[in-house]
C-alpha cells in the first residue's frame, strides 16, 4: 500500500475517522488505533513480517527495560550488545548476507579457488534498515542514560510502527518522537492544513517529477552505451530529480499525513539542491539519517576531534557505511566513498561548516560566487547519483566516461519514444518554484495558499505519470 | 474539526471541478485540433471513397506500400496501427462505416494478432478523448472491465492513458507537431537494421479458435459490400517450422498465408516486420494477385 495508491487514498481517512470520531477519548485509545493502523498497514506488503517486526518491537522494548533496571556495568553491557547484536544480526541476515557471500564467492574465484555459495532466498522485509535504526537509537540512548526507558508497550510501539514513518522513515528519535505519543493529542486545525499542504506537495514531487524523471533516467541508463553526451547529462541530472522527487516526496507526504494525527515528524530533507557544498548537502539531505550516523557512529568515534588523519577515518567510515546502509551492492560503496572525498577537502581546509543557513542572494558579487557553487556542488552531486543508480561499478565508469567523450550533444530520441530534453521544462519550472520557497517547509501554504493548493493539484491530475507506475525507491532499503 | 471536514470537502470539490473543466479542455482540443494519429484522423472525417483500404498491426502498417497500389489505379490507405490489435482494427473500421466511407477491397492483416482478442491499451487509448462523442465507440469499450470508470469519472482516462493521451500528447498536438502517422498514404517503411533481432519465438503462441473481432471485421465486411482480404504477412527465416502460420489456416481456411512469399532476412527490419525493400516485394505481390487478375 503506497501512499500514492487508491487504496491508501481509502485507507487514510478511514484511520483519520476512526482516530478522531471513535478512539479520540484518551490517549491509550488514540495511540491503540495507530498501532492497528499501523501493522495493517504494514501487513499489506507480507503479513509474514509482521513477526519480524513485533518481534524486533518487543526485543528494544525489554533490552531497554532491563537495561535501565540493571547497575550493574556488565549485565547492562550484556543486554545492550544483546540488543544491538540481534537487530544487526536481522539486517545482516535480511539484507547484506548474500551479498558478503557471493562477494567472498568472487574474491575466492579470483585466487583460482572455486566455491558454491550457499545464498539465502529471503525478500528483504520492507522498511527494516529504518525500524532497526529506530530501536538502535533508543536503545544505546538508554545505554547511555541520555533518555528513561518506556515501560507501556504501547506507547514503544507506536514509535517504532507508526505508519507514516514505518516503510521509509524519517528515522525518529525516542527524544522526539516518544514525548508526543505519551500524551492525549487535541485537534488542531492550522497543523492539520498544513499537513494537507505538505502531503499535497509531496504527492506532485512523487508523481510529477520523481515519476517523470524515471521514465526519462530509465531510457536513458539502461541504453547508456548508445546515449550520446547530451542524453547522459540529462540522464544524471533527471535521476537526480527522481531520487530527490521520489524521497523528499515520501517524508513530505509522511509529515504531512502525520500532523493529521496531531504528531510532528523530524524534517528529512531541507532542499539539498541549494547546497553550496557537500557538507551543506549532507546537512539537507536525508537528515534523519545523516544525522543519525552523527550521533551514533561520528561523534562516538571522536568526530571532528582529535587529529586530522583520524577525523579522516571517521568521515571515510560514516559516509561508506551511510552507502552500505542503502543497499548490498558495490554500487552504494563506492556513492559513499565518492562523498567521502568530495567532504575531505573541506574537512581539511575547515570549511565543512562554512554554510550553515540557507543562501539568500543580494545584487552583488558574492552571489553569483553562491550561484556558481550551487551549481558547482549540483554537478558533484548528480556525478555520484550516477553510482548509485547504476547497476555496477564498471557501469557506472563506462557511463561517465562516454558522457565526457562522445561529444554529441544534439537532441535524442529515446526508448521510450520521446526526446531526451522534453521533460526539462517541468523540472525547471519545478526548481524555479522551490527555490523561490526555500525559507518555508512547502510551497503551498502562506499567501494565495487556496490557488497554490488548486494549482498543485491540477498538476497532480494533469503532468502526473499514472499509466507507468513507479515505487518508491527507498522501499528497497 | 468542523472548519477541517469543510476544508477537506472544497480540496475535494476543487479536486472534482479540476477534473471535470480538464477533461472538457483535453477534449475539446482533441476534437478541434489537426489529427496526429489515424484514429483522429478518421473520427474527424466524412465519407471518403477507397478502392483499398488495410487494417492490422504494425505488420499492416510496415508491410503494404501505399504507393504501389496507388499507381495501379487503387486509391488506398493503410490504416495498420503499430501495437494494435483486432480489437482497435474493427473499431475504426466500425468508426469508418459511420462516417459513410465507400469500401470496395478491405485488405486485414490476420496472423499474429489472432491469439488474442483483447484491446492493446496504448492504441485504444487514442479512441477514448472521443468516447462521450460517439456510441460506436462507447458501445464498443462497454464490454470492457474498466468502462465505467473511463466514462463516467472526468479526466479518468487521460490520467489512465497520460503517455498516449495525457499532457504530452495534448501539448503535440497544441503545437501541431509533425507525425508520420498520416503521411505515404499510412505506409511507414521502415530501414534495414543490421542489429535487428531475428528471432522470434512463436512455436507457444496459438491463435483463438473464433477471434471474436476478427469476426466482427469479417461480418462488417459482408453487411456493406466490402470485398474482404484477410492476409497472413511474411516473417524472417527464423519461424520457419515454427507452424503458427499453418494452425491459421486450419483455423481460419479463408485467410490468405503470405508467410513464405518474402523470407531471406535481408528483407526485414526485425523478424516480425519487413523493411522497405521487402515490403515493395511483398506488396507488388499482393497486387498482383488481388487486382491484376
């Protein structure tokens, strides 16, 4: 059940009927129904891993428990790596087994040494990267004495299932998140707008560009080596858009479906395309994410202290985990790394905190030293997109290199039977419009927010790709 | 809450009235503008007179040269529709009819297609902007699963069908963009691919026993006074002992089997379709055996 779906369509009001007119009384009741929601909601996908799920609940919500109970250094140490070694060990088994296997396979056949993998034939349970994430963060909070453990199982379960964040996040903090759920919410109807504001432009980033730009980026990759210049420069710069579309789009419509119900959910992205480099692209893009490594793995780490070769290691180590952490494959390695390098010379000239706030342009020359950067760390961007969308390494090398010398860059017909520039002026148009809301959450509310909401969805209805229907790309992390 | 169901009851109205003035913009420009495609073309013509005239697939629309009946004195036009099927063939057939056209030879391709009877979205999606402006075609989708939904809700079908009739279409078709739909008398010939797949695995496939617009074609044909020719068109060397072709004529004794008249692969484009210089052969064959007798 996608939240673009017809079904989903049914189900989110029946929920919003039923959370505000028949279980609104207290906030047991209230938390009761999104928790059914919720495992319905995640039951749509494969009942089976449902258990999974309650199982990995439950598991987070007893280590914690005992975690607190215990003073003792070493039985506390025992649950905590208790915890964290089960819902490593699901992710390893889920997502990242098969592909150490057939690695090792791989390695061992080059040194002349054959061997059989034994492989596992498991579908990777929808959303598991994103509740292990939830119940790590709060268990090695509790480690840590940074937060209480939550003794209603309720409650704790909400904060892992809660459906609007259950299949792709924004990974939620117990700091966060938990307080919310731990009291009765009231009605209140400017959150409620704007929630209907940011799902609606979630909806048109999904299915107005993030689909549109698929179907161009997908013509165009998967025919790479008969592309010339000018189509693999689109190609880049069209999965760029249908990445940001098609996971911004997602936490857009999550938020906003989420103040529905009177909860706030961490901003996830933070229009990461006006970066002015890639340390300020990495702090507006996924946040939830980047900064979960942050507080997990760099600042235990020692962070940005300590020497400068070890504050190198640590930026190497969190950014090619952050690539692992979306998928087995060479691929997002090697998109980690490519980050990582982009970020040391930053790191090394202590510049990667240069640009904290979001550029505001004036008449004169730094800004169009701004624009430039803009630009500058776009192209960074979409070079390192092109590992992440490819099927592999050699894919990826081969593609950029023919981007670089083939040299051609009149228009192409596609495979999918248009040209390769037709889709620019719907992204155009699309920047042009975000950037002219980048101090606000979402274009639509402010001034004139009845039209911009009606514009918005004469777009759903008309520019929207429905007949080539795509899911959602980070479903498969 | 009040203030909230009646916020949700306008995006709702909103929502409904966008749809509706859409759906009334898309189509009205469909029906007013140059037609880009054949279905257009005739939906928004009147009585025409042909001495031939071809329906089918692309194996319609890449195999008769237009041209060569043409200067045999036979006025003709190929209406074949890539990725179409029967379905779509005796629906404009049907729409043609309607229009009054004078039919004397009407020349089916009859082979691949006959496995199915079900509609090829994308070429029946070329109908629907007109399916509140004609019962032929209304009656003919009617028998479809998804007919209410495409007829009675606004802007369904655009939305349904948005790469064949959606924003991109409607904007060709504002700018009057040029298409070789309609150009060589309907003929698209296509060139000599060196990289073209010559294999084509047909020894599953099996044609319907009675393909229901098939059927249809052949009776529409009897009720006007239409000569009808119903053809199997050539494909490459690959498929040979592949028998499809002879389960056709058990099936179908009345369909004319042309597989074998142009065979060697330098006459194809790809096993299924003929390049230019085999559908001139294959077509001055057909000629001659139909017309110059």
């Amino acid at each position: 059940m996608f939240f673009n779906s017809l079904t989903f369509a049914i189900f989110l009001p029946i929920v919003f009927f039923l959370y505000w007119f028949v279980f609104n009384k207290t906030k047991s009741s209230q938390n009761f129904i999104l928790i059914l929601a919720s495992y319905y909601f995640y039951s749509c996908w494969d009942w089976r891993f449902l258990f999974l799920l309650v199982f990995s609940t439950f598991l987070d919500y007893a280590t914690g428990i005992q975690i607190e109970k215990t003073e003792n250094a070493s039985t506390r140490k025992f649950w905590f790596w208790l915890s964290v070694g089960i819902n490593l060990g699901f992710l390893a088994v889920f997502k990242y087994y098969n592909f150490f296997a057939s690695s090792l396979a791989t390695l061992l056949s080059d040194f002349g040494l054959k061997s059989s993998p034994f492989l596992l034939d498991v579908v990777l349970p929808v959303g598991i990267s994103f509740y292990t994430f939830h119940g790590l963060s709060y268990v090695i909070d509790i480690y840590y004495k940074r937060i209480k453990a939550e003794y209603n199982f309720v409650d704790y379960s909400l904060f892992v299932s809660y459906f609007p964040l259950l299949v792709a996040g924004p990974i939620e903090r117990a700091t966060h998140l938990l307080p919310q759920v731990k009291v009765r919410r009231a009605f209140d109807f400017e959150k409620a707008k704007e929630g209907v504001y940011q799902f609606t432009w979630g909806l048109v980033k999904k299915v107005v560009i993030a689909d549109g730009c698929a179907t161009y980026a997908n013509a165009i990759f998967d025919h790479y080596p008969a592309m010339n210049s000018w189509s693999l420069i689109l190609g880049a710069v069209y999965f760029a858009f249908q990445i940001y579309g098609d996971f911004s789009g997602y936490s857009d419509m999550a938020l906003g479906m989420s103040k529905l119900f009177g909860i706030d959910l961490l901003r996830n992205f933070n229009y990461p395309y006006f970066s002015r480099d890639i340390a300020e692209f990495w702090r507006r893009w996924h946040i939830s994410l980047s900064s979960w490594f942050r507080d997990y793995v760099y600042i235990p780490l020692g962070g940005s202290k300590g020497s400068k070769s070890k504050q190198v290691r640590n930026v190497f180590i969190i950014f090619v985990l952050s690539g692992f952490w979306h998928g087995a494959n060479w691929t997002y390695l090697a998109w980690g790394f490519i980050n990582a390098l982009y970020f040391l010379p930053l790191l090394l000239l202590n510049k990667n905190r240069s640009n904290i706030e979001m550029v505001d342009l004036k008449w004169n020359l730094r800004s169009i030293k701004e624009i430039a950067s803009i630009f500058y760390t776009f192209l960074l961007a979409c070079l390192a997109w092109i590992f992440f969308r490819a099927n592999t390494i050699t894919d990826a090398v081969a593609y950029i290199k023919r981007m670089f010398s083939n040299g051609n860059f009149a228009s192409q017909y596609l495979a999918n039977e248009r040209y390769n520039y037709e889709l620019l002026a719907i992204v155009i148009v699309f920047v042009i419009v975000e950037w002219n809301n980048r101090f606000s959450i979402e274009p639509i509310s402010g001034r004139k927010s009845g039209l911009k909401l009606a514009l918005a969805i004469a777009a759903i209805i008309a520019l929207g790709t429905f007949s080539d229907y795509k899911e959602f790309i980070y479903f498969q992390f | 809450m009040k203030s909230f169901l009646i916020f949700i009851v306008k995006i709702v109205l909103i929502t409904v009235l966008l749809a509706v003035v859409l759906d009334f913009g898309y189509t009205a420009i469909y029906l007013n503008s140059k037609s880009r495609d054949k279905v257009a073309d005739v939906f928004k013509s009147k009585a025409r007179s042909y001495d031939v005239v071809i329906l089918g697939s692309s194996r319609a629309n890449n195999h008769f040269v237009t041209r060569i009946f043409e200067k045999n004195g036979l006025k003709t036009f190929n209406y074949g529709m890539s990725g179409g099927h029967l379905y779509e063939a005796s629906l404009l057939l049907k729409l043609m009819i309607e229009r009054n056209y004078e039919i004397k030879n009407l020349i089916l391709e009859a082979d691949l297609n006959l496995s199915n009877d079900k509609q090829s979205e994308g070429v029946a999606a070329k109908f629907l902007p007109y399916i509140h402006r004609s019962e032929i075609i209304k009656n003919h989708f009617e028998q479809e699963s998804n007919f209410n939904e495409l007829y009675y809700i606004p802007f369904y079908r655009y939305l349904k069908f948005d790469s064949k009739i959606g924003s991109r279409e409607l904007f060709n078709t504002i700018i009057q963009k040029k298409t070789v739909a309609n150009e060589n008398g309907g003929y698209y010939a296509l060139g000599v691919n060196k990289k073209g797949n010559m294999k084509n695995n047909i020894l599953s496939l099996n044609p319907l026993k009675r393909n229901k617009y098939y059927e249809e074609i052949k009776q529409l044909c009897k009720t006007n006074n239409i000569r009808f020719i119903p053809i199997m068109t050539p494909m490459c060397e690959n498929v040979i002992g592949m028998n499809y072709f002879e389960k056709v004529k058990s099936a179908y004794p009345e369909i004319h089997n042309y597989e074998n008249v142009v065979i060697e692969n330098k006459y194809f484009s790809s096993c299924g379709h003929m390049n230019d210089n085999g559908a001139k052969k294959f077509t001055s064959i057909v000629v001659r055996d139909f017309f110059k007798k």
